[in-house]
C-alpha cells in the first residue's frame, strides 16, 4: 500500500481503474479503428457489470491523488527534489491532465456511440 500513499501512485491507481472501467466501451472501438472486426466484437461486455465498481475505485484514488497535492501540508527536507516548488506543480499539471483524461474515459459509454455512427 506504500505506492498508492504518494500522489503519483494515486494518479496511476486511478489510471488503472478507468482503464477498467472503460474497457467494455473503449475496447470495441479500438479493435475496430485497428482494423479488427467481426460480430465478435459485441460480446466484448464481459465487464459491464463491474463499471460502477471500477469507477468508485477511480474517483476514490483521484481523492487520494488531490488530498495528498492540495490539502496535506508538505514536509520535506532542504535539497531534495520534494523541497523544490517546480515538482509541487510538475505533480499538479501532471494530477490535472491525467484527471481530464480519466474523465473522458469515464464518460466514453454517453458520447461514444457518436464514433460508431
């Protein structure tokens, strides 16, 4: 559980969990933008049932990921790279972008079915 205590373990759970999360949906799309097809394709549901799961696990690690960048005060020793302001906001443009991303994975199943038309 060390990993997942610091802000880029948080972020990286959460990656998972979306990817989880997302895969029954993104998965067809992206065989088929590969050039993979068949009728095969739409059985690749297996894991709907465990969406909501997947994103309660998502939203709970980008909690973690946002209470360890935004609201737990830093303690670190002079000179260490933890110290330096620019690795504070490295990890909060890096929390951000990865934060949209997951959304849009989040989201896929409501505005996918754009792509496929």
């Amino acid at each position: 559980m060390a990993l997942f205590s610091t802000p880029k373990g948080s972020l990286v759970g959460g990656v998972l969990a979306a990817i989880g999360a997302s895969l029954c949906c993104v998965g067809p799309l992206v065989l088929v933008s590969l050039g993979i097809g068949g009728a095969w394709i739409g059985s690749l549901t297996a894991l709907e049932p465990y969406r909501p799961i997947f994103i309660a696990i998502t939203l709970v690690f980008l909690f973690l990921a946002f209470r360890k960048l935004y609201l737990v005060p830093r303690t670190c020793e002079p000179g260490t790279p933890c110290a330096e302001p620019t690795t504070l906001r490295n990890q909060r443009i890096i929390f951000w972008v990865v934060s949209v991303v997951l959304v849009a994975l989040l989201t896929f199943p409501y505005y996918g079915v754009y792509f496929l038309e």
